[in-house]
C-alpha cells in the first residue's frame, strides 16, 4: 500500500506567483547538480531523493529523464515523512530554474534533451 503524500512547503516569507511543482533526483545527483545551475532555488531531502521546487507546468515539452521524477503540485508520493528543506535562496521566489535543471539531469542521467513531446496518432 502506498504511503500519503506529503506537499513540500515553502518557507515563510516566500510566494509562489508561478505555482509550484518539484522534480526530485536520487539523492546521489544532487551535490553533483548544484554548480551546474545558474540559481539554486528551495532544495528538499530525505534519505534517498533531493526535491527541487520548480514553477507549474515545467514538465510541458519536457520528458523529465528517469530516475528524475516530476511531482506536481509538489507533492511527494510515498513519503513517510516530508523531506526536509536544505536551501532555501535568497530573495521570496523558491524556483530552481527549469530548463537549467533539466539539462543537469539529463547530463547526470546520460540521456540527450528532449524539447518536445511525439504527437500522437
């Protein structure tokens, strides 16, 4: 049976004007990814996986590569406990940047971007 999900918050004092969804990646990844983002935005963790808030709909024309998983609403599935934050930025906007990620998990993942969804028949 799968666990509740628990949503990531975001600190007092933030907004979130854009929405907010998160991308979580093993938890290997993440020291890995941090200097290859311009801007590093709320980063959560629990013992397996970093959570990276992300505005809504950052997974439009995006195939978020596995082991990466988009959550939207930010919402984690089968939590036990919320991860807990590890950066917070500075300023009131929680977001890491979408496209900058993206391509930070598709270097550490080994897979080529991919821009835009196939239509389908």
């Amino acid at each position: 049976m799968p666990g509740p999900l628990r949503r990531l918050l975001v600190p007092e004092g933030m907004t979130v004007p854009l929405g907010c969804d998160a991308v979580s990646v093993p938890a290997r990844f993440g020291p890995l990814m941090l200097p290859r983002l311009p801007r590093v935005g709320c980063v959560y963790a629990d013992g397996a996986h970093w959570w990276w808030i992300v505005p809504t709909d950052s997974d439009v024309a995006l195939d978020w590569p596995a082991p990466a998983r988009y959550a939207t609403g930010a919402f984690v599935p089968d939590a036990p406990d919320a991860p807990g934050l590890i950066h917070k930025p500075d300023g009131t906007l929680p977001y890491t940047p979408p496209i900058p990620l993206y391509l930070a998990v598709c270097r550490m993942t080994g897979t080529t971007p991919v821009w835009t969804r196939p239509i389908s028949a």
